[in-house]
C-alpha cells in the first residue's frame, strides 16, 4: 500500500510540472546529444584514415 501512495504523490508532482515545461528542455537535450553523436561518429571514422610513416 506505501508504494501505491508513493506512487500516486510522484504522479501528482510530475502533472503539477508538466504544465510549466516547454519542448525547449527537450530539444537541447536531443541537439546535443545530436552534436556529441556526430562528433564521436566522425573521429571513430577517421581515426582510420590516419598514416603511420613509420
């Protein structure tokens, strides 16, 4: 029964919220995660490329 009530107040703390947040917070998360995704993708990628002149 201490779950269901817990349960329930965290559910009201999060609807009390949601009216207050936009898709800004959002959006940024996903942009730079994005940025980050690219960049690491691009390095692993052309770490390859590099010449050992030995």
């Amino acid at each position: 029964m201490e779950h269901h009530i817990a349960a329930v107040r965290l559910a009201q703390a999060l609807a009390a919220t949601a009216p207050r947040q936009g898709s800004g917070d959002l959006l940024r998360v996903v942009l730079v995660v994005m940025v980050l995704g690219c960049v690491l993708t691009g390095w692993f990628l052309l770490r390859g490329y590099k010449r050992n002149d030995d």
